[in-house]
C-alpha cells in the first residue's frame, strides 16, 4: 500500500477518494503523482481562508526551511503576490518560470538563494459550484517553462485536490450534523424514539428506560401502537400518519410503561429527513402524569367550592388582592355578576361605614 501511494496513478487516486481515505493521505498521493510525472517538481498546496482571504500551507513544507515557510503563513492573496497569490486572486494559472526576474517576487528575493528555487507555476483549487478552496503549485530548482502536456497534468492534480477536498469538508459538514444530532438525541432530557416509516422504533435514548421502565434491547423494533391503549390508537395512527407526510404534531395520551401501567405523555412526533427526504420520524415524550393529576385534584376542588351554600372569594396574594374567583353562592347572595367582580380589588365590596 505504501509503494502505491509513493509510485500512485490517477485509478489508485480515485480509488482513495472512494474509500474517504484521511485528507493527508490523499494530497500526499496526489502530489508524488504528479512529481512523477513532471521531472523536477516540488508540490505543495496552501488552502484558502474566505474569511480571511489568505492562504496557508498544507502540503509541501518539507522542500522549505522555516524561515520561508513563516513567510508563507496567512499569506495574503493579491494581483502581485508571489504565483500562488496571484493564482487565488485571479482564479486562473499563473507561471513564474524565472521567479528572480518576476515582479511577483520582489518582497521574496531574500529567500529565494537560500530556498534554492527558480520557478513556480500555480493554478487554483476550485469546486465545482466555483469556490475557491486554494492553490496547488509546483516549484523547480531551476527555471522551467512548462509544455502543453504539463500544463494538463496541473490541473488535473488540481481538480483531483478539489474532488478529495470536496469529499473532505462534506464529510466535516456531516460528522457535524452527526455530533448535533447525537447530542440532540443522547442529552435530551425527555425520552427520544425514532421510528421507520412503518412505525417500528429503529432507536431510543437512554432516557426513555427512567420514564417507561424499558431496556433498550427490550423495545427497538416494537411498535408504537403496542404502548397505546385502545382509546388513543386511533388519533395517535393519525398524528403518525401526518408527521410522516411531513408535518410536526402534538397530542396528550396516555401510554403503557413496563409495568403495563399507563401514564399520561405529552407526545411530539417529528418528520425526519434525510436530504430533503422524509424517511423516519422522531416522537419526543414528556411524562405530564404528576401535572394531569394536579389539574385533576384542582377541577375536584373547584367543583367543592362551586358546590358550598356559603359564598367565596378568592383573590390574588398581592398588594393589588385582585378577585380571581368567586363561586355561584356568593354571586346568589350579592346580586353581583362574575363580569362585575373578577379581577377588581375586593375593597370595593368594603361598606362605607366598614
């Protein structure tokens, strides 16, 4: 494998790029490939920064001493800069091929004996949707015009750069949504299901064991519809059902936990896509059990004062005392209407002799 990637041609190349072989690897083929090809050459790439608009060296640093390759560092593109300065700001080729008479290298004549170099030729690393990604450049010991052919084989190895670059930040950009969703997922402090289309859950959360009592060997591949009692599978299909065609629903029904016992969730299901294709779907539950019987112990509460022949007032625990309630007897006693009572302060029921 070694030998390969020392002595590479352009399948071997491919070949790496398809197996998402580690971006290092893959500019350090690509460059021997073309030393191979063209006598004399020294590759190295530098990689742009867009928010920057500079470029630094990846690749390459091993033909420099440190002293040129600190020059290099945050190298600032321009019309003037060097080749590969010059190559980034102009989006196109640009040979040096006697880099002590060029222009370009005026501010890097200092270097230039020591480095033991003549000529550079360099041609941007470009995407195809036309973002710069930075350059790719060959250096000679002497001067050096290149023919037609060698002009063809830079910038193949600068589409083949762009390609593993390409392939590179993608995968960056999907390890991130990975780390995201895992995050999303694993950290989320109510239990997380995702299911297939079918509704067969495919993976959950370690949260979900402390709310529903199940171990996760237990429950991947079992249906939502097995946790739904009877009365709730009807309207829980049709949430499903619409999440599925893309739309987020909501609804509160109760589900069984490992016990066979029911408790009251707060259930979200979500669409999940997958480039721009809906090929799951995540249900998000909340236990709202303890809330569901306080609002149950109120409504019993309310209907004991709503029931009492004497008349109550219930006010705010403020300065202000406004009324917030008042039951049917007291309304039958004062004549009032709730209209005329809820929300003033109960002073005004206050005599004006008390």
């Amino acid at each position: 494998m070694s030998e390969k990637i020392n002595n590479p041609d352009t399948l071997f190349i491919l070949d790496l790029l398809g197996k998402q072989t580690d971006l290092k690897i893959v500019l350090h083929t690509v460059s021997n490939w073309l030393e191979g090809l063209i006598p004399g050459a020294m590759v190295s790439i530098m990689l742009f920064s867009e928010e920057e608009q500079h470029l630094n060296l990846i690749s390459g640093g091993q033909y420099f001493t440190s002293a040129y390759r600190n020059a290099l560092k945050n190298l600032r593109i321009g019309p003037n800069v060097g080749a590969c300065g010059a190559a980034a700001h102009y989006r196109k080729m640009v040979i040096c091929e006697d880099i002590f008479a060029h222009p370009n290298w005026k501010s890097y004549q200092k270097f230039l004996i020591e480095e033991n170099i003549s000529a550079c030729w360099s041609v941007p690393i470009i995407s195809a949707e036309g973002t710069l990604y930075g350059t790719f450049a060959t250096y000679y010991r002497k001067p050096k015009s290149p023919t037609d052919e060698e002009i063809k084989k830079l910038n193949h190895a600068a589409s083949l750069t762009a390609l593993g670059l390409d392939l590179h930040y993608e995968r960056q950009q999907k390890n991130a949504m990975n780390d995201k969703y895992h995050s999303f997922f694993n950290d989320h402090p109510d239990a997380v299901f995702e299911y297939d289309l079918q509704g067969n859950i495919t993976k959950v959360n370690m949260t979900s064991k402390k709310i529903n009592g199940f171990e996760v060997e237990q429950i991947i591949g079992l249906h939502y519809l097995e946790f739904t009692p009877l009365q709730y599978q009807k309207i829980t299909e049709e949430s499903f059902k619409k999440a599925t065609e893309g739309h987020i629903q909501r609804l509160e029904i109760q589900i069984f936990d490992v016990r066979e016992e029911t408790y009251w969730a707060d259930l979200t299901f979500l669409p999940l896509f997958q480039n721009s294709k809906i090929v799951g779907v995540f249900a998000i539950v909340k236990n709202i059990t303890d809330r569901y019987k306080t609002e149950e112990h109120l409504q019993l509460l309310k209907r004991g004062l709503d029931a009492s022949p004497n008349g109550i007032v219930i006010t705010e625990a403020t300065s202000d005392h406004q009324i917030v309630y008042i039951n049917p007897a007291f309304l039958k006693l004062t004549g009032y209407s709730e209209k005329e009572i809820l929300g003033r302060n109960c002073r005004f029921l206050q005599g004006e002799d008390t």
